[in-house]
C-alpha cells in the first residue's frame, strides 16, 4: 500500500471502527508519539483505542501524501463537548506507521473549493520551495516576500512564526507545520494552495502546544 493508502486505511480502523486489529496491522514496531491524547509506542495507542466509544468518530476532508509524510485533515467527535479540528501528520516506514504528530481545535474545517478539493497535477517541487520560501522568509525572518502571495489571501495574522518543522506538498498544495506564538506557545498548521506561482488560497489551524505531554517526545 502507498503512504495515503495506509494512512486513510488507519484513520477509518481506529477512530471509526475502533479496530485494534489496525494496530497490529499497520504501526510500529516502534511507534513515536507526540500527541497528547496517548502515551508513547504501540500500547499507548492501543490503550487509546480501547477507550474509544461509539460517540468517538472521524471525519477524513482531505489526504496529502509526500514520499514517507502523511498530513490527514478532518473532524474529529466524541473527544470534546465540541467537534474537534485534527490536523494529523504521519510517518511511513517499510509499510508502517512509525511516527505521529497532530494538532487540534474546536471549529470547523472549510470546505474545500472545486479548486482545492484534491490536489492538483502540477509542479510539487516548485510549489515546495515557493512555500518553504514564504515561510521562512516572510513569516518568520520577516522579509518583505508579498510577490509570493496573492493580496486577497487571509492568513493567521495574530500569529508569530518562529520555526518550520514540516512541509508536505501534493500538487498544488503544501502543508506547513510550524512553531509559533499568539499570547502562548502554538502549532500552526497551514495549508496553501499555489497557482501560476503564487499562493492564492489558505486555510489552516492554530492550536496551543499542549502544557502537559503523556511521553518525553514533545509536541514537535
């Protein structure tokens, strides 16, 4: 299977299923965990899928794979009074999920437009570097990088970016994952869409880094 394919495989068996099966299936041997829902390694995960309940469930809006990255973006329910925005990233190794980070808030994750509902068939490698540039170079040393970004496109104005930690691109899309600051510490999720090499459209989520992790392997 590919690394999307294994990805959508484990999100449906685990949080709609509530298979513990997948986990035998398709992680570890070894499993790092940076979430702060479950403790570290394959039986943390598995201790968290046996909490599941029927209340818990998934909702997959979109899939980016890049080489052994994975970045899931949906709704999760039954985690918090409200429905919960997961933006998971995943690592791939010889047919298994070795490695997982994720990020999540309450609201609700746009639509995507006929244009961003799947990723396009354009140049990955430009669309990467023209992203990796505007984050780099704008958003976190500052510079004036304004002819990389169409005007009309919104972004996390009251953000301030310090670190890039992961960047995903599939077509025309480009996912960042970064380190950040909006009165505490956060994780910035972004995604953005290019065209005619300039990012046109984003959308994306900033949520807290978490005071208290159940393992030793941080948020990042």
């Amino acid at each position: 299977m590919s690394t999307e394919d294994i990805v959508v495989a484990a999100t449906e068996r685990l949080f709609n299923r509530r298979d513990l099966s997948a986990v035998d299936d398709l992680f570890g041997p070894v499993y790092v965990q940076h979430s702060a829902l479950a403790p570290d390694g394959v039986d943390g995960l598995r201790g968290l899928v046996s909490q599941l309940t029927e209340a818990n469930g998934y909702e997959l809006r979109r899939v980016l794979a890049d080489g052994d990255l994975a970045v899931t973006e949906g709704v999760f329910t039954g985690f918090a009074p409200v429905p919960l925005v997961g933006y998971d990233v995943w690592r791939v190794s010889e047919g298994r999920i070795v490695e997982h980070w994720d990020a999540l808030g309450p609201g609700a994750v746009p639509a995507p437009s006929a244009s961003s509902a799947v990723a396009a068939d354009t140049d990955r490698e430009a669309n990467r570097a023209l992203v990796t540039s505007w984050v780099r170079d704008a958003l976190i040393d500052g510079g004036d990088a304004s002819d990389a970004i169409a005007p009309d496109v919104e972004r996390f104005e009251d953000v301030t970016y310090s670190a890039l930690h992961t960047v995903i691109a599939a077509g025309d899309l480009v996912y960042t994952r970064s380190e950040g600051a909006a009165d505490v510490p956060v994780i910035v999720n972004d995604v953005w869409r290019v065209a005619d090499g300039r990012i046109v459209e984003h959308w994306g989520l900033v949520a807290p880094v978490p005071a208290n992790l159940p393992h030793g392997n941080g948020s990042f």
